[in-house]
C-alpha cells in the first residue's frame, strides 16, 4: 500500500488509476485480520462471577447506606416533631398555671378544663410534676423555702408545691417550685 503526495493510500500500483491487485487485498485483508486479533487480545474478558460479585457488594452497601440514611431521617423527624410539640407545650403552661391559680382562688368551674387539657397532652408525652411527699430532686423540683427538718437528717422531702413542674418526653419542661423540709 502506498501513499501518494495528496495522502490518499492506494493498493497496487504506483497512481491512482491502477485498480487493487489480488495480492494488494490479500495483504489488507490480513491487516485487518491481525488489527482486529491484536484488538481482542487487548481487551480481557472480565470473569463474569467475580464481576457479579462486585456488583452485588456494592448493591449490598448501597442499601444498607441507603438503610441507615431512612433510620437517621425518621430519627430527625420524630425529634423535629417533639420538639414542636414542647414548644406548643410550652406556650399552654401560662394557661395550665392560670387555670391552677383560678382553682385556688375557688373557681370550680375552671377544674374541668384543666383536667381535661392535662389528659389531652398525657398520652403524647406530657407530664405534671407534682412531689408532695417525694424526696427532693434538684433536677425536677426548684426549692424556694427550706424550713428545718424536726429528725435533724440530711434529706429533703418535698412538704408543699407552689408551683407545679411540667414534662415533656422525659425532658423537664420547668421545674416544680417547691417547699422542702429536712
């Protein structure tokens, strides 16, 4: 094959009106045969069970990163969804005090509402905290009286609440305002 001075190669003779000799062909045939079996050796054929196995080891991790990722957004979600429902708490304890302060004042008519938003919140996590007669717990409880004990021992017993403490999912919303005693 060869090249005349414009780049086109041609087969067999020396211009570009010669026509293709057999043996020109034979010769670019084998060529291509050799081309293309050079190509093939080039070209490994991956092992098709270790090349399953790849793919379903990463298909395994992909799922179970995928797996983690859902537990950790359904984690998020239920925090962000308590916490909203605290903060909502939050705003009714004003409420929660008024309608305890109405009562003590003797307003009867007042107990019914208080008792029946105590037991709306109850099952989604609300909690009085109301200690008389229970030990004091400086996490739970805020003493603003301490009279002296008459055993003349070290711990505290809660003796009267000025202000009832309130929960939220095991978190202390605000603090008992107690009387302690010992």
């Amino acid at each position: 094959m060869s090249e005349p001075a414009g780049g086109v190669p041609t087969v067999g003779g020396e211009g570009p009106s010669d026509g293709p000799t057999a043996e020109a062909v034979d010769e670019l045939i084998e060529e291509i045969l050799e081309a293309d079996e050079a190509a093939a050796d080039n070209t490994e054929v991956a092992d098709p069970i270790a090349e399953r196995d790849a793919f379903l080891a990463d298909l395994q991790r992909v799922s179970a990163e995928f797996a983690n990722f859902r537990k950790q957004t359904e984690r998020r979600n239920s925090e962000v969804a308590s916490r909203a429902r605290s903060d909502l708490v939050q705003v009714l304890l004003p409420v929660l005090d008024a309608c305890d302060m109405a009562v003590d004042q003797g307003s009867d008519e007042i107990e019914p509402i208080r008792v029946a938003l105590s037991a709306a919140l109850v099952p989604l996590g609300f909690e009085v905290i109301d200690p008389v007669g229970e030990a004091f717990d400086p996490n739970r409880h805020e003493a603003v009286v301490h009279d002296p004990g008459s055993d003349g021992g070290g711990s505290l017993c809660v003796v009267e609440v000025l202000r009832r403490g309130y929960g939220w999912a095991g978190r202390v919303l605000r603090p008992a305002m107690v009387r302690v005693q010992g």
